[in-house]
C-alpha cells in the first residue's frame, strides 16, 4: 500500500519494516510491538486495532506522495546522519566497498565516474552516487526546509 514511502524513509535512512501483502494484521501487530516499531498505514481497519492496543501508529490520509512524506516526516525526526545508510530494497545497514572490488559488476561508465560504492549484503546490491543520489539529498533538503 505504502511501498514508495517505505523506499524513501530507507533513503532518508528509518529503518523500515515492509509488511507485503501476504503478512495478516495480527501477525504485523506483533511485529510491531516486539520490535517497538510505529505503524504508518492507509488502512483504516489496522489503524483502528493499533489504537485499541496502544500501538504507536501515523495514519496516512492522502495518496499524494509529497504530503505522505510529510505526514510521516512530522512525527519522526529527520536529521540527515543516516541518509542513504539502508538498501533502499531490504532495508540492510549498507557498508562501503572498496573501488576495486566493485570492477566488472556494476556498469564500466558507473564504476570509471565514481570513487566511492556501498553494498549490500543481504540482496548483492551495489550503490553509488549518481544522478539518483542528487535527487534523494534534493528531496531530503526540501523536506528539512519546511519542518
């Protein structure tokens, strides 16, 4: 419901738990409580259960991206050290990579402009700052502008 919102909150570095659409409600329930997760949800049924357990939860009222962005971003802190720290697919904590390690499996024009890559070991991911990361630091400056 709220996979693109999940995404960005992993650039801007939350660490973001994506329930699929396999996982029940109760079952995301206890996740949520063992692991002291906030709840951010369209739905208006778990919205209604999180507040009957005491869960802390964030209700997302509109599908525009931008105000669901902002709708979470003003109950959670966004304060920058952790930008760009998580796979933005699994959620993984990134760890840097040497250059040389990197040659032959990402693109040869991505690994002749760049000095520094991440990687992630969960999902064999490899990032980098390319025209994407200038979008995401765009976005995260905008976002810290008008809190």
């Amino acid at each position: 419901m709220l996979g693109s919102l999940a995404r960005w909150l992993r650039l801007f570095g939350f660490d973001t738990f994506y329930a699929n659409s396999e996982i029940q409600d109760e079952e995301l329930l206890l996740v949520a409580k063992k692991e002291n997760r906030v709840i951010i949800t369209r739905d208006k049924e778990l919205a209604t259960r999180c507040k009957k357990t005491k869960l802390p939860i964030i209700e997302i009222n509109t599908t525009d991206f931008d105000e669901q962005l902002n709708a979470v971003l003003k109950n959670l802190k966004l304060d920058g050290k952790a930008v760009l720290s998580r796979c933005s697919v699994c959620n993984n904590i990134l760890n840097e990579i040497e250059k040389n390690k990197v040659k032959g499996k990402v693109p040869k024009k991505i690994y002749e402009n760049n000095e520094r890559f991440w990687f992630c070991s969960e999902c064999n991911k490899f990032y980098w700052m390319g025209i994407h990361y200038e979008k995401i630091i765009h976005k995260f400056e905008q976002l810290k502008n008008s809190q």
